[in-house]
C-alpha cells in the first residue's frame, strides 16, 4: 500500500491500545482493574442529558454553522470570563467534537518546516504526533521528577527562540498531575512576552480538577492575550467522554483560517450537543464539585498505597486523576512494567514512554475507579514488585 509518507510521522494514544488488550484479557475471563484510560466514572448529570433530550426533539438535527451555534459560544464566552476574568467575544469562540480538533487545527495552522514547536514532555502524545504529522520541529520541554514535574523556567528559556513558532501548555497536566504556579506563570509570560511572533497553546482541559488553590491562566495577562489560544472542553469536568463537546478560544487573527480547517474536516459539531454544553456550563455545578471531592479521596487512597511498595516513588498530583510514578528502582523499564502489570497483576497501567521520551522510567495510573478496585489494584501491584 502506498501511503503519504506524513503518515510515518503520525503516533499515537498509547492508552487505547493498553485498553484494547485489557478488554481481549476480561473477554478469556481475567479479571483487570483498569487504571490506564483517562475517563472519569460518572455518569452526565441528568439536567445535561435533559438538555440534549430537549434539543433533539425541538430539531436540533441539521448543520450549523462551521464555528458553532452563536447562543452557545456567547455562554463558553461568559464561562471563559467567569473562571477566568478575560474576555473572548463569541466571535472568538470555535466548537469542535472534542478538544483534540483544536490542538489539531491550531498547530496544522502554525507549524511548518524550519518552525519550531515547544510542549510538555512527559505530556499528552497528540502534542507531537500532530507537531511531527505537521512538519514541524518537536521540541520537548522536560517535565522531571525532581521538580515534581514542573518546567524548569531556566531551562526552558534556551528552548525558544526566534524559529519558535508555538509553546504549549497544559495545566493541570497529563499525565503528571502538576499545575503551575503563579511565580512559574508570570515567568513564562515574561518569556513570551520577548518574543511577538509566538503563540501559545494552552490545554486547560482538566482546570476544574485542581486539589489547592486555583487554576490560572496565561490568558489572564494581558501583554500576550493575544496571542494565547485556549483549549478546553466537557469531557472531564463534566464526565462526557463519549459527548465530544471541545471548544477553543482564539486571537481574532486566526479564527478565519481555523473556521476554515473546521469547514475542511468536521464541518460542525452536532446540534443538540451543542445545546447540552450551555445546560453545563450554566446549570448546576454541584456534580463536578462533588467529583473533585472523590477524586480527592482516591487520590489519597493511590498515593499512599504506591509510596508503600517498595522501589515505587509518587509524588502527590496538584490536579488532574492521575499519578506519575517513578518505578524506576524496580529494576524493570516502563515498558515492561506496564506489560507485566496486566498479563501478570491484572492491572493496566500506561507506561511513561507512552507520554515522551522524558516519561522512562515512570508510569501513569488514573484514579478515575473506585477505591475498592484501587485498593485491589495497589495489592496485586505489590505483590507484583516483590516478586521481581
């Protein structure tokens, strides 16, 4: 078969694949906690589900237009102000079916060959399939463990410079867990701030899953606003997954060329979800608060149980439902911790290289289960690492 050779540069989410075999295993009657999907376990609230019920059966069926119905950007754009206090018009705003569409259309916007693209490594692997697919240049930002996964700002002002094209953010973090502070914040504003031809990319997806203090974000600034695109959908605040509801805000430079690669591929997002986004963002909040509160239990229960096996080091994540541990006293690679953790414990992981080349060594957990299955998870786990 003869392919595009882009399609050599295309990776992958890691953890679909570690799913796909831990669904082969349950079906030869093994039993496996799952812990390598990033989805929480709730249910959509009831007053969101109505909404789309609504929808459907008032028509909302047909297309709409490419960059979303306006009634409902004018709610992401009171959201936006809400949870952040800056302002994006609606006119800013673009719905996608799901958040990824935005990071896709944003750097196929931006990245060219002899550009360079900065992003967090470990951090979500679409980042760089889709700098690499776009011909790009990756540069990784490392993210290590003895800064509990933070940039090191020093480090990462010798990775910009005038080819830079685009920085981007996520915080809190997949898969580490880590959020940046205030001092880390304005420190990378001042970095952009030096250089006018740069954009950043900020992934703001998991902002409601914050554990202490509150999320901040470099759109807040006003030296570069203009030049910050925000990410963010419903599928983790709101457990809709299966929903795909994402939206972006944008500089108004480049909403007619990301309205354009919309038309292209997508052509719009579904009516009716639409109008479950604004019964989200608007209606009751007292199911993310109360998610956040067992995730918070969870994140305790996952903590603890890892820092007492022997050879495993986690640090505690600021927000998100993940751990990032470092197994790297195991004696074992990431690689093959993650293959032994299912065939072997029942137990699927992701292993760290699955997130970059910076993630050996380490493995991502999600705690979006029960602690009953965590607490399964972590004795089978420990039982496990003795053996080795």
């Amino acid at each position: 078969m003869n392919l595009a050779k882009r399609m050599e540069r295309l990776g992958t989410e890691t953890a679909f694949e570690v799913l796909a075999k831990a669904r082969k295993l349950e079906q030869e009657g093994k039993h496996i906690v799952h812990l390598e999907i990033g989805e929480p376990d709730f249910e959509t609230a009831d007053h969101i589900k109505n909404a789309a019920i609504e929808a459907l059966n008032g028509g909302f069926t047909h297309y709409v237009p490419s960059a979303g119905i306006l009634e409902v950007r004018e709610s992401i754009s009171k959201n936006i102000d809400n949870t952040r206090q800056v302002n994006y018009n609606p006119d800013q705003i673009i719905i996608t079916p799901g958040a990824k569409p935005i990071m896709f259309f944003t750097i196929l916007a931006l990245a060219e060959p002899d550009f360079e693209v900065v992003f967090p490594d470990p951090g979500f692997p679409i980042y760089e399939s889709m700098i690499n697919f776009c011909g790009g240049k990756a540069v990784p930002m490392p993210l290590r463990g003895n800064l509990n996964y933070h940039p090191d700002i020093e480090e990462l002002e010798t990775l910009i410079n005038d080819r830079t094209r685009l920085l981007i953010l996520n915080s809190p973090n997949n898969p580490c867990g880590s959020v940046l502070n205030k001092e880390e914040t304005e420190a990378i504003v001042a970095l952009v701030e030096k250089f006018p031809n740069l954009y950043v990319l900020s992934d703001e997806v998991y902002k409601d899953i914050i554990y202490t203090g509150q999320h901040l974000s470099v759109s807040q600034y006003e030296s570069i606003k203009d030049r910050v695109i925000i990410l963010d959908g419903l599928s983790k605040s709101y457990a809709m997954t299966g929903w795909r509801l994402g939206y972006g805000a944008f500089p108004e430079e480049l909403v007619p060329h990301i309205t354009k690669l919309a038309v292209n591929s997508v052509s719009c997002t579904s009516a009716f979800s639409q109008m479950a986004l604004i019964a989200a963002l608007e209606g009751d909040q007292s199911g993310v608060v109360s998610m956040v509160e067992e995730f918070s239990r969870r994140r305790e229960v996952i903590v603890s149980g890892l820092q007492n096996i022997n050879g495993i080091k986690c640090p505690n994540p600021e927000g998100a439902f993940y751990v990032f541990a470092d197994i790297t006293n195991t004696g074992i690679t990431s690689s093959e911790f993650e293959t032994k953790s299912l065939q072997e414990a029942g137990v699927a992981v992701l292993s760290g290289t699955a997130f970059g080349s910076y993630g050996e060594g380490f493995i991502r957990l999600s705690y979006a289960n029960s602690i009953e299955n965590i607490n399964i998870a972590i004795d089978r786990l420990n039982n496990m690492v003795s053996s080795l």
